[in-house]
C-alpha cells in the first residue's frame, strides 16, 4: 500500500514580471517514512528552484489513490462513501476514501472520479470534491518502469514486416 505525504515547502518564485515573492507550496508524493519523504522533496525541489527552501511540513496525507489525467491542469480531492450492508444489524455502513483527480473543473473532476471508480462493484457515493491546494505529485519510481516500457510487447498491426529474400 502506497503512503502519500503532503510537504509544504517555503521558497521565494521568480514571477513572470521578474519579481521574487515568497511562497509556500503543497506537494504530494510517496515515501515508505518522514525521512525518505524530506529526502525525495529536498531533491525534487532543487529542480523547480535555486534559490534556498525551507520544508515547513510534512504530514501522512489520507489520500489514498492519485489519478492522473491529460487534459487536467489542476488537483482536486473527491471524498468517496463506499456504502456497505452490515450483515448482522442490516444497517447501511460508509466507510470514506479520499482520491486526488486531475482535472480543470469541479464538473470534469466529478467526471474523471466516476470513471476511476468504473469498476467498482459495490455502491458508493462522492458527497464532496474540493480543489485542492497540491501543486505537484511526485509518485515513486524505481527506473523498473523506463526499462519495462522499452521492452513493451508490439502489437502484430505495428510490428515491423519482414521480407523474405
């Protein structure tokens, strides 16, 4: 099971005018510890800025599943009620779940949450998706990814034909 961080991180931003204005930012990202997550935010953040940071917070996140979409430019948080039957009492049990859904509106959130959720088999609900203030999520790679998408199987339609001499 994956454990989201959520660190918020002081810096000053270069701003289009060129001006310099201190902000503090949100990011997400998997770590398995608060120490590998100040790790992995420290050197993620060298690449959006020179300047010097300070990691203001680092919290276990309830996100518990991130979905990422093309057209999305924003992040926003959909809480899930999974509703359930208690066999013994009869009486209906919802246990929530929090996802992270890009999307550039509450209406293509909503939509995008859904299709995340397609597969599902039991009920649920989304009584509420919020925009969130994560700016970036940064998910754990190992470099097993690069090398297994170079070795993906081509279908026979792209595959090369070769002639026979």
């Amino acid at each position: 099971m994956v454990t989201w961080y959520e660190c918020k991180v002081k810096y000053r931003k270069t701003l289009d005018t060129g001006e310099q204005k201190p902000v503090t930012e949100t990011y997400l990202l998997d770590a398995v510890s608060y120490s590998e997550a100040e790790a992995r935010i420290t050197e993620e953040m060298k690449a959006y800025t020179e300047e010097e940071f300070k990691i203001t917070n680092i919290k276990v996140s309830n996100i518990t599943e991130v979905y990422t979409f093309d057209k999305g430019d924003r992040w926003f948080k959909s809480k899930i009620s999974l509703i359930a039957i208690d066999e013994e009492s009869g009486k209906e049990r919802k246990t929530n779940i929090y996802f992270l859904v890009q999307a550039n509106d509450v209406k293509e959130a909503f939509d995008n949450t859904n299709e995340a959720m397609k597969d599902t088999l039991g009920d649920y609900t989304i009584p509420t998706i919020a925009e969130s203030p994560i700016l970036e999520v940064f998910p754990y790679f190992t470099g097993e990814e690069e090398q297994l998408e170079r070795f993906k199987v081509i279908s026979k339609e792209e595959a090369p034909v070769l002639e026979e001499e």
